[in-house]
C-alpha cells in the first residue's frame, strides 16, 4: 500500500510539474504579446505635432490642395500611436481624421485602424517597416461606393528625417498598377 502511494504521489508531482510549466510558458508568450518592444519606439518617433499639406488626386482634373495640423500622441502605455489631423479639406468639406497606429507582437506586423469625416466607415490596413529606408508600407481593401466594387490599397509613411514625413495613398487601377490618391507632407512644428 505504501508503494501505491509513493507511485501516486510521483504521477502527482509530475502533472503537476508539468501543468506549472506549461503555465509558465503561456505567461511568458502572455507577456511577450502584450509588452512594447522596438517597434513601438519606431512608432513614437512620429509623436509630436505636425503641420501638413496635402494633395488629391481626382482622374482627368488637376490635384485639389489643402493644409492641416496633426497631432500624434503615444497611448495606452506606448502600445500605439494616435494621429489626429484636422483641416479645411476641399470643396467645402472639411476634414478631421483619427487612426490608430500599432504594432502586433503576434503577428509581427505594423497594423493601422482610420476613421474620417469623410466616410460613415473605418479602413484598416497591415505591413511592414523597411528601416533602411525608414518605410512603412501598410496594405488593406476598400469598398468604393461610386465604382461598387473592393479596391486594394496601400499607405506608405515614410521619415524623411527627424522633422519631416510623406505619406501616400495608392490604390490598384484596373491595369494592375498604382495609382497615386493622396499625398501628404508633414513638418514638425
């Protein structure tokens, strides 16, 4: 009886071993998922207030310019960047946008979310960061309403140095090409 229950108390031990190692393990991807890492800080190189010009792109007739303020500010413990631009946009239209911009430990990807004025619906778009060339290239689909048709889209945000980004929207034409929507330069303030 006395060995019965050693064998017992041994499987016992094991399991349970075994069971606070698994746990530790899955803690430990727990908190690798959620933890900031280099990414982000390639992210908070963008914080800062910004003022911007941009231009739109319309088939057939000449660019429509505007200007605006962008603000960019870390959140939720340096996990994300949120940028908020305001201006008079064009045609009577004005403008003011929110997009969240992150980066997914799980996936290993730079992930944006955007909303606008513009539209009653959100965009989201994922990519990578080329760090030679300071480079994010973000892709996602669009539902045009005036074509009634899903679109491939792609933002690319570029530093061009410490004070200075460019960002573009580009969708695929019908050729299979790019073509260029929006541009968009920010100086820091």
């Amino acid at each position: 009886m006395k060995q019965i229950f050693i064998i017992l108390l041994i499987c016992t031990s094991t399991i349970t071993f075994s069971q606070t190692q698994r746990e530790a393990n899955e803690m430990q991807l727990m908190m690798e998922a959620m933890t900031p890492n280099e990414n982000h800080k390639i992210l908070a190189a963008m914080e800062g207030e910004w003022n911007y010009t941009w231009k739109m792109y319309m088939p057939g007739a000449p660019p429509m310019e505007s200007t605006g303020i962008l603000k960019n500010t870390m959140i939720l413990g340096s996990r994300f960047l949120q940028m908020e631009n305001k201006g008079p946009g064009v045609m009577g239209m004005p403008y003011e946008a929110l997009s969240i911009f992150g980066y997914d430990n799980r996936s290993k990807k730079f992930t944006m979310f955007g909303v606008d004025t513009w539209g009653t619906y959100s965009v989201y778009a994922e990519g990578d960061y080329d760090a030679a060339s300071k480079t994010f290239r973000l892709s996602g689909e669009d539902s045009d309403p005036r074509i009634n048709k899903t679109q491939i889209f792609e933002f690319i945000f570029r530093m061009t140095d410490a004070n200075n980004m460019r960002t573009e929207l580009l969708f695929v034409n019908e050729e299979g090409g790019w073509d260029l929507v929006m541009e968009f330069d920010a100086v820091r303030k």
